[in-house]
C-alpha cells in the first residue's frame, strides 16, 4: 500500500477520534440553555432564588465518554502510522556457490639412476711463489688513431 495513503488513513481516524461525541463550552447542555445562562457562557452571578450555580461537567463529558473515542483513534492511528514507516524486513534465500573441483593428472617422476663417480687420483702441483708487479703507465692506441697512456695498477703475477 502506498506510504502516504496510509498516512492518510491514519490522520482521518485520528480526526474522527479526536472529535467524536458532543463538544461545546461553557452552558452547553443538551436541555438547552439553564436559567442564568446564555448560550455562549455564564451570564452573572447566582439565579434569583436558586442559590449559587455549580458545575459538575468535565470537558471529557459525563463519565469520560468524550475522551475515550479520542484515546482509541490514537491508538489505531499510530499503530497504522508505525506499520507505514517501519521498514519491512526481507528475507534472501542464501545462494549456494559451488567451487569447480579441479583434478591434476600426477606429474611422474623417475627415480635418479645413480652412477659411481670415478676414482681421480690426484698429483700435488708445484707453483711458483706469486710475485708482485708494480704499477705502470702503458700507452694504447685509440680507434681514431691516437695514442694515449693509460695507469695500470700493481698486481700479482
């Protein structure tokens, strides 16, 4: 139902409640107008030989009656007013993901095939003794036909 047609509803039950049953002010009587009174309120003091006026009404009418039609409206209207504007849940069925199962054919190793490593017979080295060289310039030709000299650090021979 649309949100503010139900609004609606429940603002017109609101109304009707709240103005349900006779209403009026002061000297409002359903016999009409007492001695001393006027239609729109109380004319002046006590009437002649009746002693003073007492008022035993309420606004809410004998008995409350005229506040009850007004306290139940409510109650509808806002019942209607809150299911209106309370959001309404949703319920979503779970959707089921499957994972594809993915089979691998085993990679087939074969087993190392050992070979005895042969037998290295070994004969000591004689080296000389390293000998140290001194650092030099030496020249080198160029490309474009130039000679330039170049240091050559020391080292070991």
């Amino acid at each position: 139902m649309n949100k503010k047609l139900v609004i609606t509803i429940g603002m017109a039950v609101l109304a009707v409640g709240a103005f349900a049953g006779p209403h009026g002010g002061p000297g409002f009587h359903h016999g009409g107008p007492r001695p001393g009174m006027h239609h729109g309120g109380f004319h002046g003091g006590p009437r002649p030989g009746f002693g003073p006026i007492h008022h035993h009404h309420s606004y809410w009418g004998r008995g409350g009656r005229n506040f009850w039609p007004g306290f139940v409206g409510g109650i509808i209207g806002g019942a209607i007013y809150g299911a209106a504007t309370t959001p309404a849940v949703v319920v979503s069925t779970p959707t089921v993901v499957t994972t594809p199962t993915v089979v691998t054919t085993p990679a087939v190793v074969p087993a190392p095939t050992v070979v005895a490593a042969p037998t290295v017979v070994t004969t000591p080295v004689v080296t000389a003794p390293r000998v140290w060289v001194e650092g030099r310039y030496i020249d080198q030709l160029q490309p474009n036909g130039t000679i330039v000299r170049v240091w050559q650090p020391g080292h070991y021979e």
